[in-house]
C-alpha cells in the first residue's frame, strides 16, 4: 500500500493547487481526479471554455458591428460555430495538460478513478475498469467542487432543457435560448449567444441581475446588455419547464402573480451549483456535512476529523476559482506548519460579459445595513481618453470609503477590462489604502485604470475629468 503524506481528493484550482504547494512544502504527495482530464469544472466545463467562448462570440460581434466604424471593410462575416467549439476543446486541452506538467514536475502521484473513504485514513481509488487500488494518507484535502444546481421541478434532459455543461457544448446556435437566472453563468452564456444571432431571454426571481453584487452594477449591466439586445424578466417565479424535443416552454409567475408564457427552441437552467460530495463515502470517515450539504470546517478549513480538510466549492463561501486556490495554498501551509491567512473580504467576484463587471470588499447595501458611514465616488468610463478610442465607454468605477479614515472599503466596477482592473482594489485594499492613497498615485494615460484614480478622486469631490 502507498503512503503519502497528503491525499488531494479532486483536481480543480483548489485541488492542483494545494497538491502543487504540498509538494513545494516537501510533503509527499498524491492526487486523485474522477475523470480523465485533470483541472475541474474550472478548465474542463466551466471557466476557461466559457471564456474561450466569450472571446470568439466577441471578436465576432466587433467585426459585424465595430470594424466598419474603424475603417475596417472586411465583407461578408459568417459564422462557423463547429470551428468555434473546436478552437474551446483546444483551449481546453492545452489547459488540462498543462496541469499534466505540474503534476509530474512537482513529482505529484496522479490517480484517475473515484476517490472514496474507507475510513479516516485510507482511500479507495477505483478506476473505470472495475480495478481499485488502497492509499494511505496523514492528511487528507478533499477538493471535489461542485455541479449545476436546478430547480425541484426542472428535468434536466441535457438536450433542450440544459446546464452550462451542454451549454459550452452545443451543435448548433440556439433561436431563442431562454436563460433562467441572471446571475454570472447565465449572463456569460447568454451572451455568447446573443452576440452569435440567437433571442436571449433572462428570467430572474429578483429584483435585479447580479443580484448579490453592488446594486449600480446590476443596473449598468442591464442596460448595457439590453442595448445589445438581451431581453430581461426580473421578478419572476419559475413554476414549470416543459419540453416536447423541439421547443421547450417555460411559465412563470410575475411580480403582480400573473403567469408569463416563454417558448424556446433551448432553456438553460443557470441557478447556481451545488456541492459535490457524491461516492466520497464521508460516512466512513464520519466526516460531517451542513443543513446545506457543504462540508462543515472550521476557520482552518479542517472538518471534524483534524486530518481531513475541505476546501472550494464543497465548503461555505462564494464558489470561485480563485478562492479554491486560496484556501488550497492555506491548507497546504498549515498542514506543513506555517501560520497563513485569508481575507474573504478580499476575494473579488468577476462577471466576464462586456462590459466586464468586478468587484472586491463592501457594497454600498452591506454598509448601509451594517450602519457604517461612507462616503463615495464615482467616475464613467466614457469620461476616459482610452475609452473613447476603443469605443467601448460603457461602464464606471464606484469607490466607498469610510467617512472618518478614509480607507477604501469596496471597489465596484464595470467597464472594458474591468476583470483585470480589479486588481488594483484588491492590492489597494490588503494594504489597507485610504481613496486619497490610490488618487495620489500616477496612472499612465491614456488607460482605463486612470477610472479607478479618478473615482478615488470622486469620493472628496475632486475629480480632473468630468
């Protein structure tokens, strides 16, 4: 039987990452993935097709709409989706081998079979051919992820009623693709198709899009999207899916009760995903899970059991590649014996449509009700040089901050690029930076982040450029 000194039981961001810093750490180390390609739902069905996808559909909609205005005549444009699909599994296949190198680079064991518990100590890996193989480990990193969640009524048939995981997928551009829930996975999906000719109808329960983000993002990027053509049904209450293998309809109830038909050639249920803890056997090591079926840790990430460790999706949190690969590093660290940290509140939350939208720390609601005075500022990106250049002048950068001290307190914004601008207020941020820090810095002009100087500006009332 193998040894190790730590198991990572999944190979998402959270999983490839903690078993890489185990390694650096010395530890020996062992990963096991349930399917054939490493990297996740992350690499694999999740965020780098999605993103392979959103930058095809966009270069695609600039040259339909955006060259001729540059002075770019390029004639008839059409669209080869097969080609489109081939260029995301390339993406996609790059992307998994790369985590191959890092596997064996780091001299990381790899297994491929569902990983199970036999007791506290000892995992049964069984392969898809019926062959199974025991390991033994000192410590054990479950980083399983999660998967689409639905609704109780919906079923998911995944060839007209379908998840993100068909939606990356598909042979051939939807019609009329309705999207039920607007948060980021619908959204990003909507639009790809929305740009490639499909009706894109969102229906969301609440009030607003992005519900969980600042309310002026939700606002902005309605707009923004319903200037492009995306159609939008807030306040309303799923109550059946149904489809016939041509035409899915979909009823809802609206905000005055009355019910809503929406017929579509495709539906694609986008609310929210689940944790994954299915044939872990957590019962056999008498690990414990909560009323939402996360598993339970405390704020070292370890369950019940000391040597069992849970991290990403699985475990409370917003469900992000980035804090996965957080808590993968922090885990690894104190299993070796360091004494790392994270700050949740510094984890920021990125909607990959365009305009981009991100965000990082408090929004102006969480203030609000926590009762904290602020003070804000607020910049428009077509108030920037760059902006008017690349016409893309969508957007705007909100900056709160403490009304006493001045230290920033969350960052909200949306605009070209905003995804990577992001960073800046996250740096800002875990340096515990005021809005008069961040304004006194030089920003090269012209460039969006001169938005993120000018809405610090904003916040005492001094911005240069509006």
């Amino acid at each position: 039987m193998k040894k190790y000194d730590v198991i990572v039981i999944g190979s998402g961001p959270g999983g490839y990452v903690a078993a890489i810093r185990c390694a650096q750490l010395g530890l020996k180390t062992a990963i096991i993935e349930k399917y054939k390609t490493l990297g996740g739902t992350c690499l694999n069905v999740g965020c780098i097709p999605s993103k392979a996808l959103l930058d095809s559909s966009h270069h695609y909609h600039d040259a339909v709409h955006h060259f001729e205005k540059h002075g770019i005549e390029s004639g008839e444009i059409k669209v080869n989706f097969k080609k489109m699909i081939d260029r995301k599994n390339e993406v996609v296949a790059q992307t998994s081998g790369g985590i191959n190198y890092l596997m064996d680079k780091n001299k990381i064991d790899t297994y491929f079979g569902l990983g199970s518990f036999q007791d506290t100590t000892h995992i049964l890996v069984t392969k898809d051919s019926g062959e199974t193989e025991t390991l033994e480990a000192k410590n054990v990193i479950i980083a399983t992820g999660s998967k689409p969640a639905s609704l109780p009524f919906i079923k998911i048939d995944k060839k007209r009623i379908i998840t993100s995981t068909e939606a990356l997928s598909l042979t051939e551009i939807p019609k009329h693709l309705l999207v039920i829930g607007g948060g980021v996975i619908g959204l990003e999906l909507g639009q790809v198709y929305n740009r490639l000719g499909s009706e894109v109808s969102v229906i969301e329960y609440m009030p607003n899009i992005i519900p969980t983000m600042d309310s002026t993002l939700s606002k902005e990027l309605q707009k923004s999207l319903k200037k492009q053509g995306m159609k939008f049904f807030t306040e309303h209450q799923v109550s059946s899916v149904i489809s016939n293998e041509k035409e899915v309809l979909v009823n809802a109830k609206d905000k005055k009760g009355e019910i809503v038909e929406f017929k579509g050639d495709y539906c694609l249920v986008a609310v929210g995903r689940k944790p994954y803890t299915e044939g872990l056997g957590l019962e056999k090591a008498g690990v414990k899970l909560t009323e939402r079926g996360q598993i339970e840790t405390n704020q070292h990430l370890q369950t019940n059991i000391s040597s069992i460790y849970a991290i990403g999706d699985v475990v409370k949190g917003a469900m992000l590649a980035h804090k996965a690969e957080e808590e993968g590093t922090l885990v690894a660290e104190l299993i070796a014996g360091q004494h790392p940290h994270i700050d949740y509140n510094l984890i920021p939350g990125v909607v990959y449509t365009w305009p981009e939208v991100a965000a990082v720390g408090k929004t102006e609601e969480q203030l609000q009700s926590a009762g904290i005075s602020y003070k804000t500022g607020s910049f428009p990106m077509r108030a920037l040089g760059r902006s008017r250049a690349s016409m893309n002048l969508d957007g705007l950068v909100k900056v709160l901050a403490d009304a006493k001290t001045d230290e920033i307190l969350g960052v909200h914004m949306i605009g070209a690029r905003a995804a990577d601008l992001i960073a800046e207020a996250v740096v800002a941020m875990e340096f515990r930076a005021s809005s008069e820090d961040v304004s006194r810095i030089s920003h090269a002009h012209p460039t969006f982040t001169e938005a993120m100087k000018e809405a610090c500006l904003a916040v005492d009332g001094r911005a240069l450029h509006i």
